[in-house]
C-alpha cells in the first residue's frame, strides 16, 4: 500500500467516526441509537436491529465522481447484497445510505438514488435498471465479484435493495464536518468557547467509539447521551466555573519533575510528611499546573485572575501560619524540632482541608491543594515555622 492510499484510508476511518457524531447530532430523535462498525460504517439501531445502514466514502485530493461503475458504489452494494442475502428482514425494515464526498454525475444511477425532501426526483426502478445491465455487461475482472453477488440476489431482492439505497453525494468532507458539528453545539455555549466545547465533545465520542469497537458486547451510544454530555461541558464554560479536563493520573515521580519544581517535596519533607501523602502531593502538584496551563492556553481566565486566586490562598495560609507561630512562641525558647515538624504537619492538613476555589463552581480540590504546592515550590509560603531559613541553607549547599 502506497503512502497516499494509507493516508486516505486513515482518514477514511477517522472521517466516519466524526460523521457518525453528527448524524447523532442531527438526528431528532432523542432516544436514537447509533453503532460502529457492527452492521455497517455506521449504524441506527432499534431493538437491536438497523433501522439505517450507512457507508461513508471519503476522498481528499480527487473527490472523484459516484458513476455507473464506481468502485465506491458496487462495493458498497456488494456489501448490502451479502447482508440481504443473509437477512432478507433487512429489506422491509432497513434503509441504506451512502454518504460520499464524491458527486453522482447527471443521469447516472447514484443520481436517481439522491435523497431529497419530496423524493420526486428518486426513479429507483431506472437506477436499478442501470445497474442490472452494468453487471451484465461490463468486462471489469476487479468488480466481477460485486456484479455476481448483486445478481444472485435475484430481481425482486436486488429491486428492494436498491429501492430502499439513498445517495448523499457533496457531502462535507473531513473539515467541513468538524464546523457542521460546532454549528449543532453553538447554541450550548458562548461563541468564544465553541472550539474547546467540539474539542471535548470529540475526545469523549473517540474514546466511546473505541469503547465500541473494543468490546465483546454491542454498546450503541444514544442522542440523550451525547446532548448530557454536551450539558455537562456547557457548565464547565461559565462565568462562575472552569473546566477541568485534566484527568486523574495513576502516579507522578518526584523525577518526573524538573529540578526547580521540587522546592515544595523538600517543604513537605522539612515536617516529615510519610511518602505516600507526598506521593499525593506531587499527584496534586502536576495536576495543578497542567489544568493551569490548559487555562492560560485556552484563554479562558481573566487578566490576573490566577494572581488574585494566589493572593488569597496566601492569605488564607498566613493568619494559620502567624496563629502557629504564636502558639510555639508559647512553649518558649526550646522548642524541640519534632515539636515544630508536629505543628507544621497539623498546619499543612488544615490547608489541605479548606474549600478555596478559583470560582465558585469549579470545586475539584486538587486545584486548591496543587495551588498550594505551587506557591510552596515559590517559597510565597511553607509549613515548617522555620521554612525560609532551613530551605536557604538547603538550597545554597
């Protein structure tokens, strides 16, 4: 297989995942079940039968035309006839699209097979007629398998068959149909969020078609499920919230992190935190900073609105930290240092405990505690009563 014909066939796969979504988004009706790759490209399902078998054909550099002896279309019958000819129930039950990038010229088969709201123009017996006399008569070695399945189908069958076929042909190609989908969601969010709501809505409809193909069991995806996820990231992208797509990692090693950005363990260690509650730390830390960086990437924060986040979580931290202070000043002159690692631990898990949000909707605590971290990292704060002086010598060695 050449470069190019890898190429269009990858593209091929990923152009009929992202059309399937919008055909669930376009669809009416709310309890619409769709699959992939079970009976077809794709699928509309009831009761565990296609109501509508859909090929989706994609071409890039030649759009190429669906004519009377197409490889895209008798291939596409081929794999229609075979499932009749297991299945006659399809006949009365199924309708079969093709939808193709591709234009089916004037007079041609696929031209009287075109959908339209009246269907005045559909003359399905012509189109058949066509058809019946390309496998006849054409000398096509390649195609030869196709033409005698469509002709053991026999009239009758290959008569229902077509009559039940309908041509999409100009249909939006790869891009085109990223944007048709921004146009089904715009309506669920701000203009200026548009890009980030397509963004996520695809990353969860690949990871659920994957879901789909990968599992022993059939699992169709419903128009109620995707409008409840598009609900779900519609809140995220308000006012008074964030979206937090940054998703729980399994474990981050100290190691995984520059030099620099390991001020805060070496804070943490000065109390004797237990290495599984650093562990957390750094989880909590590397969050942190990636959902940070996603946000200042999407452009979705106000001017300083990070910087007025900090302030406060510094201010927080300050009248705890002066209360501590003042309660070791109580002991005296000799405090003992696992008197002060003690009340440094007890600090730290009374800061991990408070509920300080960037925004008022946007609650996950990992943001808060990663914050914390953070300005740790900074020296801005610290939990050891001791932290400025014990981390300078340490650091300066």
């Amino acid at each position: 297989m050449s470069k190019h014909q890898a190429m269009e066939q990858m593209l091929g796969y990923l152009y009929q995942v992202r059309y399937a979504l919008l055909l669930l988004l376009q669809n009416d009706d709310g309890q619409a079940q769709i699959s992939i790759e079970k009976f077809d490209d794709v699928a509309f399902i009831s009761d565990d039968n296609p109501e509508l078998m859909i090929q989706l054909k994609h071409h890039t550099r030649n759009h190429g035309k669906l004519t009377d002896s197409s490889t895209d279309l008798w291939r596409t019958i081929k794999v229609w006839a075979d499932a009749v000819s297991n299945n006659n129930y399809l006949l009365s039950h199924t309708k079969f699209v093709i939808i193709t990038t591709a234009t089916a010229p004037d007079n041609s088969a696929a031209s009287h097979l075109k959908s339209s709201k009246d269907n005045q123009n559909r003359n399905a017996a012509l189109a058949f007629r066509i058809l019946k006399e390309v496998a006849e008569t054409s000398d096509n070695k390649v195609h030869k398998s196709y033409y005698d399945t469509f002709s053991k189908l026999g009239d009758d069958l290959a008569t229902k068959l077509i009559e039940n076929i309908y041509v999409f042909d100009r249909s939006s190609n790869i891009i085109d149909v990223e944007e048709d989908i921004k146009k089904q969601i715009r309506y669920g969010c701000l203009p200026r969020y548009e890009q980030r709501m397509g963004e996520r809505l695809e990353g969860w409809w690949y990871s659920k078609c994957i879901e789909c193909l990968v599992s022993e069991v059939p699992v169709y995806i419903n128009q109620n499920q995707i409008r409840a996820v598009i609900a779900s990231f519609r809140d995220e992208y308000t006012e008074d919230n964030l979206p937090v797509d940054v998703p729980l990692l399994d474990e981050v090693n100290i190691e995984d992190l520059p030099e620099k950005d390991r001020v805060f363990v070496e804070q943490l260690r000065l109390i004797c935190l237990g290495n599984q509650r650093i562990s957390l730390a750094i989880r909590d830390y590397y969050r942190a900073f990636k959902q940070r960086a996603n946000w200042i990437r999407d452009e979705l924060l106000y001017i300083n609105e990070l910087n007025r986040y900090e302030d406060r979580l510094i201010d927080e931290w300050q009248r705890m930290f002066l209360t501590m202070k003042e309660d070791l000043e109580d002991h005296g002159d000799d405090v003992d240092e696992k008197t002060k690692q003690r009340y440094g631990k007890v600090l730290f898990g009374k800061v991990q405990e408070k509920d300080i949000r960037i925004r008022d909707r946007c609650g996950e605590p990992f943001i808060m505690r990663g914050s914390y971290h953070s300005l740790a990292n900074r020296m801005s704060i610290g939990w050891h009563v001791d932290f400025e002086n014990r981390l300078r010598q340490l650091l300066t060695r």
